[in-house]
C-alpha cells in the first residue's frame, strides 16, 4: 500500500521552488539551487512512507 501519490509528492517540491531537470525512465529529477531530489514514478503505484520520509530530507523539507 503507498503512502503517497507521485502527483502530491511534485506538487509538494514545486511549490518549495523544485524545478524538474530531467527525466530518466521513471524517475524524475528536480533541482532547487544545489538541492537534487529523485522521485520515482512507476505509474499508478504510489510512494511508500520511507521513501517518502526520504525524499523530504533530501529536499531540506520536515
């Protein structure tokens, strides 16, 4: 069961100031200053909780 949809989580960092950099099979790159976040997207399976955990410490976000 995810935790999160792919969708809130880029909502989330953009509307922190991420910008989507690129894109490489499923996952998404984006950049805020010297901060680079991946986010994976593999369709309509969502983001686990740690991953989701993960990503927001990556992103300097609590």
């Amino acid at each position: 069961m995810s935790y999160k949809s792919v969708a809130d989580v880029l909502t989330l960092l953009k509307n922190n100031g991420f910008m989507q950099v690129s894109q490489k099979g499923s996952h998404i790159k984006l950049r805020n200053g010297d901060k680079i976040v991946i986010v994976p997207n593999h369709g309509k399976k969502g983001i686990e909780k740690g991953t989701y955990f993960n990503i927001l410490r990556q992103a300097g976000l609590k």
